[in-house]
C-alpha cells in the first residue's frame, strides 16, 4: 500500500480545533470492522481523528489483548478512505516504532503506563528525535504528580505536541463510575498546562453507553479541549468494552445534543454583566477570608487561655456540636452537607495548627 505521512500543516491544523473529537474502537478487530467504522464516523462530519487499540492492556490475562501489528495497515487504510487522522495507544519502543512505521498520526499513551515511571521513560527514549504529536492518559490512581511526571519524560524528549487526557481514575468501593472523574484533579492539571489540550474520555469514565452525554457535557462545561469516545459498528459484539462502545450514529446524536459552550462571549452586554458578577465574588472572596483570619484570631485567643489552664487542645464532643449545627445551618443555606464538611474539616486542621503554634511556644 502507498502511504505517506500526513502533511505537518493538515495535522496541525486537526491538532489545534476546538473542540477536538477523537473517535473509534476500543480495540481494532479487523480491517473491514476498522475502515467501516471510520467511514461512517467520517460520515458525521463531526470527528477529527479516529482511535482504535492496537495493543491492550487488560486488567486480567485471558481478555482480547490486541490484534498487533497486522491492525496497523488497516489504519493506514482507514486513513484514506475516510480522510481521518489515526491514534493508537503505545506502551513500549517496539510498539513506539512499529506505529511510526506504519504512519500512525498521533499517538497516546494509556493509564496503566503513565502510572510507570520505566515504561514511562521507554517510551520518551524512543520518542526522541521524532516529530509526533502525544496525548498522555492520566494514570490509574489519583496522582497528579505522576501525570505531570509523564509529562516532563515526554518534554524532554523533545516532543512539541503534547494532549492531556482524562480517563479517570480507579477508586476502591466506587460503583457509580467505572473510573472516576475527579474534576477537581483534572482541572487542577489543566491549570497546570494550560498549553496543552485536555481531552475527556467519558468511555472509560462511564464504563457504560448511558452516562456518556452528561459526562462529555461536564467536559465541556468545564471548557474542556475535546472528546475521546469508542465507538464500534456493532457495540454489543466488540472484542473488548463492549458496554460502553456506542454505534457512530448514537455518537453523532450525542454530538448533537452536547451544549458547546465558549469560553468568552463577543457580546458585550454579557461580558460586562460577567464582569459585575465576578468583581462581586472578589470582594466576597476578600471578607471570607478576613473572617477567616479573624476566627483563627479568635482560635489564637482560646489557644492561649488552654495554654494557660492545661487544657487539650482537641475536645471532640465540642466539635461535634460545631459541625451538627454548622451543618444544619448549611443545608437551610442552600450548601451541600459534603461541602460544609470539607470546610469545617479545613477550618478546624488550620485552627488546631494555630492552637498547637501557641502551646508549643
Ligand atoms: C483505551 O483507551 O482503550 C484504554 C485502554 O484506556 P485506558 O488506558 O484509559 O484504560
Ligand atoms: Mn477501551
């Protein structure tokens, strides 16, 4: 088959659409299965790039672990036939080489080796010198020190293109997701590398077809970069996630039907209304934390009169009483009992610290 790298100018400029739509298979099973399904998503008009698993990592031995090198024409088939771009996962140096041969447009390395610092540097090592674009998926456990660890291994290999996707992450006793989101962790790395697209994968987050339109919804509302969505021309027989693999019609509909949200607005009205809105919640940001300081003034006041009269600084039935009220007091507020008991907690860490300071002195 005759192939050629696609031109630099066309992938960069799929590279940097808003929002970018990444769809495919979870697995690549044949060729007829892999081109049919590119077609029909190109049909949409509304996906970018296709993905499709070459190699997959399993949780347990014995599943479907990829077709392997033999899928990789059939991308390079699916390219031009359909006119998208193609993705496949990388875990390793063959596997870095082998998707290069074969002319693979980016590639995206998955949750179970982002989570491993040597197949992390494996991977870096044999990205070296070529010019590729990455997504890296967030690693298994909820640790964004090891996201951005992998990050750095792929930047100092000298990689210029680099995607952040969030797949979510694994949590014992979580039954709603089969990964869960997060949001705050994935923000926190958006902010982090406000430089590099962050892509939502609410496949793997779901684990399941229903939740995908409310999840990719968050992403969006969050001013999220893209979607990464498997899809599958017949979902219920796919040789791996299959419950969570949608039809390329179902995923046109959900396209539809996702509010895209904008960043800014050109209307002035609504950014000058924007504006008073926010000015508002700075000042009310700058008394919460006045009062803030002033309660731990007062903690500094109590700390030095326990001092004085040997008393512990914890007294637990004490702060019992804080959070019942506190909590009642709340929800009539219209503040969720969650969030006023991670406040309460935060409240009391600072003001115990503030307490312990002055017995210590
Ligand atoms: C996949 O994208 O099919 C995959 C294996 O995902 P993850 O690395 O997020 O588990
Ligand atoms: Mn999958």
């Amino acid at each position: 088959m005759i192939t050629e790298r696609t031109p630099k100018e066309k992938l960069m400029a799929v590279w940097s659409k808003r929002p970018l739509i990444i769809s495919g298979p979870c697995s690549a099973e044949t060729e007829e299965q892999v081109v049919e399904t590119a077609k029909q998503l190109a049909a949409t008009g509304k996906v970018d790039i296709l993905r499709a698993g070459i190699w997959k990592p399993r949780t347990k031995p014995g599943g479907f672990e990829g077709i392997g090198a033999k899928g990789l024409p059939w991308l390079q088939k699916a390219e031009q036939e359909s006119g998208l771009l193609t993705a496949c996962e990388v875990a390793n140096a063959k596997q870095v080489q082998d998707a290069l041969t074969f002319d693979v447009d980016i590639l995206w390395i998955g949750a179970r080796t982002t989570v491993n610092p040597f197949s992390m540097q494996e991977v870096a090592d044999a990205l070296r010198g070529v010019d590729v674009p990455i997504l890296i998926k967030n690693p298994v456990n909820p640790d964004i020190e090891l996201w951005s660890g992998a990050v750095e291994r792929i930047a100092r290999a000298g990689i210029k293109y680099i995607g952040l996707i969030h797949r979510g992450f694994s949590s014992f006793g979580n039954t709603q997701y089969r990964n869960a989101p997060m949001w705050p962790l994935a923000i926190d790395m958006k902010l982090r590398h406000p430089d590099m697209p962050m892509i939502t994968d609410p496949s793997h987050i779901c684990g399941n077809r229903e939740g995908i339109l409310e999840m990719s919804q968050r992403a969006i509302d969050v001013d999220f970069d893209g979607l990464i969505i498997e899809s599958h021309i017949d979902p219920d027989n796919a040789w791996s996630d299959a419950k969570q693999q949608i039809t390329p019609q179902r995923l046109d509909e959900i396209l539809s039907s996702i509010i895209w949200r904008k960043p800014d607005s050109s209307n002035p009205e609504f950014n000058k209304a924007l504006e008073n809105l926010r000015h508002q919640i700075n000042i009310l940001d700058d008394e919460l934390l006045q009062v803030i300081a002033q309660r731990m003034k007062v903690a500094d006041q109590i700390g030095q009169y326990k001092k004085d009269n040997n008393i512990t600084i914890l007294q637990p039935s004490r702060w019992h009483e804080i959070v019942e009220a506190t909590v009642t007091k709340g929800e009539k507020l219209g503040l969720s009992r969650d969030f006023i008991n991670k406040y309460l907690d935060a409240v009391h860490i600072e003001s115990i610290n503030h307490q312990k300071k002055i017995l210590d002195a």
